[in-house]
C-alpha cells in the first residue's frame, strides 16, 4: 500500500518538520538522497527516543505547571459563562440546594407523620366496626334463639290442642276416615269398570285421522279412490293392528300404505290400500311385500351373524 501524501505543515511519522521531496511521499531527514532507507532497528530506536523525550516533557514540572494553569482558566471561563447564562455561583447553588433539601426533608416527616395519624385513625375505626358487628352477632343469635323457643312452645300448644281435639272428637274422626275409605273404594272400581258401548280402535281420533287420510288421497295418486265410509269399515276390520306385521297400532297413528306402490302402477281403490304400522311403512317405502320381507330376512341373517 503506498504511503499518504504529506502537506506542507505536517510532521512525518519521525516527527520531522516539513523536508519532503516535491512528491510530498518522502521525508528527506529520513531518506536523504543518495542514502538507503532506514531499517527496522533505527526506526524503533528512533521511536523509543521520542517516546522517552514526550515523557520527560509530560513529568516535567513546568508542563504540569501549564496544565493546572490551563485547568484554573477553563474553570474560570466556565464561571464567566454560567453566570452570563443566569445560573448561580457555586456557593449559592450548593446552599440552595441544601436549603432545598432540608424543605423536602421537613415536608417527607410531615407526611410521614400525617400517614402514621391516618393509619391509627383507620385502625380505630375498624377496631370499632369489629366490636359493633359482633354486638349485632349477638344480638342476633340471643333474637333466634328467643325465636326458636318460641317456635317449640308454640307447637308443643298445638300439639296439644291437636291431643285434646283428638280425644273429644274420637268417634267423629273414625267416621271420617272410614267415609274417605269407602269413597277411595268406589273409585277404584269405578276406573277398573269398563265404560258401556265402549267400541275399541274407534274414536274421534281416528274418525278425524281417516279424514285426513281420504282429504290427500287425491294428491299421492290416480283414481279410482276410496270413500271415507271405505277407510272407516277397514279400520273397522282392521281391530287395530298392522296388516303387514300385525302390530298393534292402539296409541300410534297409523300409516295407509298402498300395497302396489304408486311408483309401480298402483291405484287408491279400497282394494290396494291397507293401515301399516308407520316404521313398517317406512322401511318398505316403495317397494312391494316380497321385497319387504326378503330385506326383513337380510336383516335377521346379519344380526344372527353378529350375535
């Protein structure tokens, strides 16, 4: 890497004055013409020389003597500075800030002393709440115990009123008791005697459903279509049970199944209609008996494989 060009003023790094060769590279003190560099030993006795001149100025008294007096003329332009600026001299300042100081001092004590006050005050109060919640305790469970002696006399009294009546009225409660016998008797037999001209399988519920029933034959297929008094004399028929499985359909709603399904050709003539249990219904769905029963077995086969 090539050496920095010097400029006139400059030292070398032998702290030569200006003496360098038109180039401004070479100090001539150093590299005088005609002379070979210097090695590495001169160089480093060279350097050694002026580290042992700079300390032996540094030591020197007089050079100490020049920094101290340097040192008092800062710090006196500082104090010039500062009090152009507004700002006390030193003396005051510190005074100030003692002054300062012992006010925040006092004001912490007093506060200190106002806190102390307040938490005793606090204390006392509590202390007092405790002593009038307790009285209330107190008086509350004196007020229930009153109460609950009260309470035992007051029905050990009806109790004994209840003794007395008791025994003036003897004869007159057994009559009593034995009319709500006889009476309690007379409605059980009552709700174990069947009603008269009572028909099973055929009330209002199921006139109403046959309705229904006949009101939407009309949407689900081609004619001809049963009557209500058809529907009405299959039910009839019919005793309340399933006429695919031969469940019993008393307390459900029954289904009218078409025995050849709409989807196939059928018709809702009297002759191809039939009330099926509605899960039944469902899981034929559109096909035909054999189908039904064929899946029926499937099942039962499968189950048995299970189990």
């Amino acid at each position: 890497m090539s050496r920095r060009r010097l400029v006139p003023g400059e030292a070398c790094r032998h702290g030569h004055p200006w003496n360098r060769t038109p180039d401004g590279k070479r100090c001539l003190t150093c590299y005088p013409p005609g002379r070979a560099p210097l090695t590495v030993d001169e160089l480093l006795d060279r350097h050694e020389q002026k580290a042992a001149r700079d300390r032996e100025r540094i030591h020197s008294p007089e050079y100490k003597a020049r920094r101290a007096e340097r040192r008092q003329a800062e710090q006196a332009r500082q104090q010039e500075r500062r009090r152009a600026q507004g700002h006390l001299p030193r003396e005051e300042y510190l005074g100030h800030l003692r002054e300062r100081h012992a006010a925040s001092k006092a004001a912490k004590e007093m506060a200190r002393a106002a806190r102390a006050e307040l938490s005793a005050a606090k204390q006392a109060v509590k202390g007092e709440a405790r002593r009038l919640k307790q009285e209330a305790s107190a008086a509350r469970w004196e007020k229930t115990r009153a109460q609950e002696a009260a309470n035992i006399k007051r029905r050990e009294a009806r109790a004994e009123a209840t003794r007395q009546a008791a025994e003036k009225h003897r004869g007159k409660l057994a009559s009593l008791a034995l009319l709500r016998e006889q009476r309690e008797a007379k409605r059980r037999a009552r709700a174990d005697t069947p009603k008269r001209n009572q028909k099973p399988y055929q009330d209002n519920y199921y006139k109403d459903y046959i309705n229904r029933v006949r009101s939407q034959l009309r949407k689900r297929g081609p004619g001809p279509y049963a009557s209500r008094a058809e529907l009405r004399e299959m039910w009839a028929n019919a005793s309340g049970r399933c006429a695919l499985t031969g469940v019993e359909l008393q307390g459900l709603t029954p289904h009218l199944d078409h025995i050849v399904p709409i989807a196939l050709g059928g018709t809702s003539d009297i002759g191809n209609l039939r009330f099926v249990h509605p899960k039944a219904n469902q899981a034929k769905h559109e096909g035909t008996d054999e189908e039904f029963w064929s899946w029926i077995d499937a099942v039962i086969a499968e189950r048995e494989k299970l189990f």
